[in-house]
C-alpha cells in the first residue's frame, strides 16, 4: 500500500447565499480594499490515505466527500491528491 496526501476544497456552489462571503466582502471594503468583486468562503481539508494506487485514493476520497465531507445540495468538492513522502524520506541513512 502507498500513502496518499488529499486536499479536499469545499465551496458553496454558485447562485446560493454565502452570508460568510458576503461579509468578508463587505468587512474587506470597509477597510479600504478596492477591487474584490466577490468572496467565497469554503473549507480545506487535507486527508491521508492508505491505497494502492492514485486512483483508489481519488475514489475513496470522493466517497468520502460524498457521504460526509460536502453538503451534495450545497457545495461543490475539488480533489488534489499525491503521493505523499515515505516517512523515511530525508532521514539520514544509518
């Protein structure tokens, strides 16, 4: 089995209400910032998993995301994944 680094980014889908954002958005031109034409606000969330391979680790993500990590009637998820460093890289060789 390999060992895979998941990023998983959750944000609201397009045309609904994020009150976060919109306040973000707001606070940020109060403050001076001019230019922000929009604020999202979602979540990050970094897993790591045990697969055999890159396209295991991807379709047990996305379960992952399915079943409990995302909101299917509210979000959207996008997926990165990588294979993560031995856990012996960069340790000196004895």
């Amino acid at each position: 089995m390999k060992r895979f680094h998941v990023e998983v980014r959750v944000k609201p889908r397009p045309g609904l209400l994020d009150p976060e954002g919109k306040a973000i958005h707001h606070a940020l031109d109060s403050l001076g910032y001019e230019g922000v034409a929009g604020v999202r606000v979602g979540k990050a969330i970094d897993l790591e998993l045990e697969a055999s391979g890159r396209n295991e680790a991807e379709a047990r993500a996305r379960e992952m995301c399915r079943k409990l990590l995302a909101n299917p009637v509210t979000e959207d998820f996008e997926l990165t994944v990588a294979e993560a460093p031995s856990e012996d890289a960069g340790s000196p060789s004895s």
